[in-house]
C-alpha cells in the first residue's frame, strides 16, 4: 500500500485496488458476452417452463381439475414469486458451489464465457428433449453443462466433489423419497375417507387437517429460506409461530367456513351422484352375464384399488371424493409451482447471475446479494414457455404414465412438493421432474397395480434421464472450445 499527496490531498492506493480498476476496465469489452448470456439464460428459461414446469400442473390436468388456460394463469403467478422468494439460495449453490470459481482470479472473462456454453449446453438439451415430448431435469441438465466448460479450462481440477455428491445422490434418492411420502399420504386417505361406506362425512373431518398440512410445510419454507428474503427478519422461533400458527389458522377457517359450506354443496349433489352410480351398475349389469348382487359389486369397487390389476378395471374417485379433493388438489399444486419457482429458476439464472456479478465487480469470488430482478425475469421467461409450449409435457405427465384422479393426484403433489422445498431451503437443486414422475409412477403402482403404469413411456424418461448430464456436458464443452478459439 502506498500513500501519495495530491493537491493536498492523501490517496491511499495498493496493488489490489489498481489490479481490480484495471480489471473492470477489462471486463468493460466484454459487454457483449453480458448481453448474449442475458439472451440465452432468458431462451433456457423459456425451455424450463415449457418442459421442467409442465410437471407442477401435470396431475392437476390429469385428474381434470385444471384446464390448461387455469394451469398456465397459476403458473405464471406462483413460478415468478418462487423465484423471488425461494431462488436465491439455489442459485448461489449453481453459480459457485459446483466449482471452484476462484480458479478463475485473472480470466475473468473466460469464466464469463464458461458460462454462455453452459447456458447453451443446457438450452441445446432441453429443445432436443420438449421436441420429443420427454420430462427430463433441467437442474441435471445445468450441473453438467457447467462441468462441461469448466473440464475445458482446467480439467477435474476445482470441481467440488462433495456438494457434487450431495446433488448426485439426491437426483436418485428424491424420486423415491417423494414417492414413498406420496405412499404415505394416499395411505392415509385411503383408510381414513376413500374405503368409507360414506365418504362425506369422514373427509370432510379431514380437510382441516389437510389444508393445515399444506399451509404449514409451504410456510415453513417460504419463511425459513436461504434466498435472504426474510432472513435476520425472523427468529427460528417466529419462524415456528407463523408456520404453524397459520396452518392452525387455515385449519380453523377450512372447518368453520369451508366445510359447512362443502356440506350443503355436496348434500344438495348427492341424488345427482347416486343416481348416475346406479345408471353405472345398471349397464355394467346389463353388459356382462355376471349374477353378482348389486352390494357386492358396490363392495368391489370400493376395494377395487388394492385389487384391480388392470388399469381399464380400476375405478375413479367417488364423486364426494372428487369435490372433497379437487380444491385440494389445486392447492397443493399451486404450491408444487411456488417450489419449482424456487428452486429451477436457478437452473436458468445461476450462470447469468454469475456472469452479471463478474462483470459489476470484476471479480470471480464476490459474495453478493443475488438481484431480485434478475431472479424476477427467470420467472417471467419460464412463465412464457410454460404458456406457450407446456401442454406437450404437461399431457405426458396427466394423462399417458398411469391414470391419475384428484385423491391419488393431491398425495403426489404433495409428496413431490414437500421434498422439493425443503432442497430448496438447503440449497440442493434436486430435480424437480424425478419428484413428480417418481410419485406418479410409485403411487400408481400402489393404487392400480404395476400393470397400469406404462413403463415402455417410463423406460424413456429414465434413459433421457442418464443421459442428461453427458449430453449437456459435451454440448457445453464443445461450445466452450469454439468459443475460447474465435475470442
């Protein structure tokens, strides 16, 4: 450090102060790379929402809750504040925790560069992968797209092996974590309402307890998140209170209002039902030369889900069924969209925001605030894919894997759901799309049988799974070596 004296002025200056001026001025040639990252991070974004979002409203669809015009309403709200809310921890976890960028102090722009292949590494990928209709992982996709570029550079030297073990393991534990808590929740409704004589009664008993579960996990996430929003705000102990104090609420208000309400409705719907369940016998009688009493046929259906072996045999939700878990089935899956928000607005972002705080700072290691802005236009980008092209994704998910309803569909998105989010409290980008497919076929292996999941459908998912991370990885390599050869 030195001191010098002008105009009677003392300016202090050192070695760092200079290298990091003239380093910016650098970085200053460089805009361009700014802009063109800014452009393909928008376009992977797009793609994100038109194959990675199409999974948080693939069961709603499914199970007929949703149209496609409701789905693509919700999603742009709930994606966008996800994103905002939750987004940053993730993001800070894609930008510099899978390697070490510090390796970079003095290329400055070749990490700006690394990142631009990344994001058409990845983008390269899921265009191949929405164009032949497959739900693949966008999270698998960036990770290996960042691993691409950086294997240019310097090798397999700085890549951080373990938080790239940690996301390696929960790419293969979460679909089967989300499918055993999907299990688990249908598990219970089925003893508790489903195999009820009379459902009416016994889920309308449950929805509080329901809706506070929702209300409390997504809380407990919103306000318990590493994007910085609300942390040093709220205590872990006020944390507590409003999580739990609002599902409290939301189960006070569901029994108080909601119920008394769904009560009248459905008593009033109830001469409507039966009679077209009658109609149903009749013709079933009618068709087939069965001589089975009317109760024990009644008795088949209701146990059909853990006998029927074929899907064409297995029955839909009873009708009180149907209206009890409908608008739960929208709520959790506004939810799963808050999630995925959250946690792949990352995917997209976390190279541009490390290409933006290079270029601000002129430095490879700054820790910053993550700008809300930039995580605002993540959600907007993947807001318009999921508009314009989700409902080719979206129609794999609801209708083609096993037949969905609204009980078996609420109980995915709400496993699925809550282990996405609490990655995204942990800064772990897991695949959002393992989650949602893992439940989907777990759970309809235990409702219908193995038999009524298409598995030729699931064997391709899988294959376009693993082979995720070394297409993007050689996609974003060879981009990277025609961009280090032109520059």
């Amino acid at each position: 450090m030195s001191i010098t004296t002008i105009a009677g002025i003392e300016w202090i200056s050192s070695s760092s102060t200079i290298n990091a001026i003239l380093t910016q001025e650098k970085l200053t040639e460089a805009l361009w790379i700014v802009i063109v990252g800014f452009i393909i991070g928008l376009f992977l974004a797009f793609f994100i929402g038109a194959n990675d979002a199409a999974n948080s409203f693939g069961t709603s669809y499914g199970a007929k809750a949703l149209t496609i015009r409701q789905i693509c309403i919700l999603g742009s709200i709930f994606e966008t504040l996800g994103a905002i809310l939750l987004g940053a921890g993730v993001s800070e976890t894609i930008r510099s925790g899978i390697i070490d960028v510090s390796l970079y102090e003095g290329q400055e722009t070749v990490l700006m560069l690394g990142q631009v292949s990344a994001l058409i590494g990845s983008s390269i990928w899921l265009v191949i992968a929405t164009i032949v209709r497959l739900p693949v992982s966008g999270t698998h996709s960036i990770v290996g797209a960042v691993i691409g570029y950086h294997v240019v550079v310097f090798g397999l030297e700085g890549i951080q092996w373990s938080e790239l073990g940690k996301i390696v393991i929960s790419w293969f534990t979460s679909p089967v974590l989300s499918g055993l808590l999907s299990i688990f929740f249908f598990y219970i409704l089925l003893k508790t309402v489903l195999l009820k004589d009379n459902p009416l009664e016994p889920g309308l008993k449950s929805l509080p307890v329901w809706y506070s579960l929702v209300i409390t996990v997504n809380f407990f996430s919103i306000f318990y998140n590493t994007s910085g929003v609300f942390e040093g705000i709220i205590p872990l102990y006020g944390v507590f209170i409003l999580s739990f104090g609002s599902g409290i609420l939301t189960g006070v208000i569901v029994f108080c209002v909601l119920v008394p309400r769904l009560r009248n409705k459905i008593q009033e719907m109830v001469p409507i039902m039966f009679q077209a369940d009658s109609n149903e016998i009749t013709d079933i009688q009618k068709n087939t030369n069965d001589e089975t009493s009317q109760d024990e046929q009644r008795q088949s259906r209701v146990t059909a889900d853990d006998e029927c072996a074929d899907e064409s045999t297995c029955r839909d939700d009873h009708p009180i069924v149907v209206q009890l878990c409908s608008p739960l089935l929208i709520l959790s899956a506004v939810f799963s969209s808050f999630s995925h928000g959250g946690n792949d607005v990352s995917n997209a972002i976390g190279p541009v925001i490390s290409i933006w705080v290079t270029y601000e700072t002129g430095e490879v290691d700054t820790a910053v605030e993550t700008p809300l802005w930039i995580l605002f236009l993540g959600g907007v980008a993947i807001s318009l894919g999921l508009w314009l092209l989700g409902k080719r994704v979206i129609q794999v998910l609801g209708e083609e894997i096993t037949m969905l309803t609204p009980s078996s569909s609420f109980t995915i998105e709400l496993g699925s759901a809550l282990t996405v989010l609490t990655a995204s409290n942990l800064g772990i980008p897991i695949s959002t799309t393992h989650c949602k497919v893992g439940s989907i076929v777990a759970l309809g292996s235990f409702r219908s049988g193995t038999s009524s999941v298409d598995w030729s459908l699931f064997r391709n998912i899988a294959i376009s799974w693993f082979l995720t991370v070394p297409t993007s990885l050689i996609f974003s390599a060879v981009s990277m070596e025609l961009l280090m050869f032109t520059v």
